[in-house]
C-alpha cells in the first residue's frame, strides 16, 4: 500500500510542486502568453488614457494586471464597464460604458457569471 505525504522537507506538497523549476517556467509561459493577448486587445480599444497591462511575481503564483494607475484609475470600469451617472460636482452626465473584458478575455475566463468556463 502506498503512503502519501503531506509534507516534504517540513513544507507541504502542494507548495513543493509549486514552487518547482519546471511548474515555474510553465507558469510564466502562460503569464507572458496571457499578458501578451490582453495588451493587444487593449491597445485596439485604447483611444487615450494611461492603462496598461502589467506582470506581477508573487512568492508562488503569476498575476496579469490591467492598471490605470497614472491616470484615471479606471481599470475596473475598463474591465466591467459602468452604468451612467450624474457627476455631483459638474452636473454633467458621465455615459455608460460597456466593459471590455480584457483580462477575462486573454485568460479565457468567461465575462459573465452566467457563463460556462470552457477549457
């Protein structure tokens, strides 16, 4: 009967694999690949504005970020869209914007939860 351990060398398994060479190169192929679709789906929609596509490195996990940090701090409404409101200050009317689902997109994530995950 085999044995399965929970840990190796004092830290568990799951992060041993993890953190493997091969896992790790595979990870960041897929991040740059990823990476790579978002930017140029969001240059075909970018007209003006300062959001761009950014690759974070945590201790294990790869992340592919939509920032808007220069500018407007738009990236959610990029990402989900807005509906249309009245700017409290100017009285003026901000227009409802569809979302552009760039990360969903390049991940292929679905853009609603209503939709099925396909893999």
């Amino acid at each position: 009967m085999a044995h399965v351990y929970r840990s190796v060398g004092g830290r568990k398994l799951d992060k041993v694999i993890a953190l493997n060479d091969g896992v790790q190169a595979d990870l960041e192929e897929r991040t740059l690949a990823m990476a790579a679709r978002a930017e140029a789906d969001l240059l075909q929609h970018s007209s003006s504005g300062d959001a761009f596509i950014d690759i974070d490195h945590g201790d294990v996990d790869w992340y592919v970020v939509l920032s808007d940090e220069r500018g407007q701090r738009a990236a959610l409404s990029i990402e989900y869209g807005r509906a249309a409101r009245i700017d409290p200050e100017t009285g003026q009317e901000k227009a409802a914007m569809d979302g552009l689902f760039i990360l969903h997109k390049a991940t292929n994530l679905p853009s609603s939860r209503h939709s099925r995950i396909r893999f």
